[in-house]
C-alpha cells in the first residue's frame, strides 16, 4: 500500500498596504512680500594692512647677521644693533 502524500500550501496571508494620498492645502497669506533678491555681485571691503614693528628678537637676529657678515669683529655691537633696527623699521 502506497500513500501518496500532497505538499501542504502555505496559509500564511499576506499583508497588503495601501497608501493614502494626502493632499496638504496652504492657506495664501493677504500680506505682501517683497520680492527675493537676485544673487548679484559680492562686494568686499578692501583689507588695511597695518605695520608691526619689529620685535627684539627681529632686531637681535639681525644684529647677528650683521656681527657675521663684519666677520664675528667684536666692538661694532651698538652700531649693529641700530643699524639693524633702521633696516627694519625702513618703511613703516
């Protein structure tokens, strides 16, 4: 004797969704606006450069320089130093 055995089907229902269009209504306000700006051209403000004066260690460092370049001669150090804060403050 043979039994012949069916494959059970799924009942198992499936969820269908339905979704809803909504449709959201904006109330027009009487009061007038004015109307939106056109990007147009950017202007900017130019940029002052301002002077700084030299700091000691400027002066010092180019002091130094200049103690180097007489060939390390010891005796010219006030005459460096000043010499050195003219160069720097030239122009300001």
């Amino acid at each position: 004797m043979t039994t012949k055995t069916t494959p059970k089907k799924s009942t198992t229902a499936k969820k269908t969704t339905t979704a809803k269009k909504t449709t959201a209504t904006t109330k027009t306000s009487t009061s007038k606006r004015a109307p939106a700006k056109k990007p147009g051209k950017i202007t900017v403000a130019p940029k002052t450069i301002t002077a700084v004066p030299p700091t000691h260690d400027d002066i010092a460092r180019r002091a130094y320089q200049l103690f180097e370049a007489r060939g390390f001669q010891h005796g010219h150090d006030i005459e460096d130093w000043k010499r050195a804060e003219a160069e720097l403050t030239q122009g300001l």
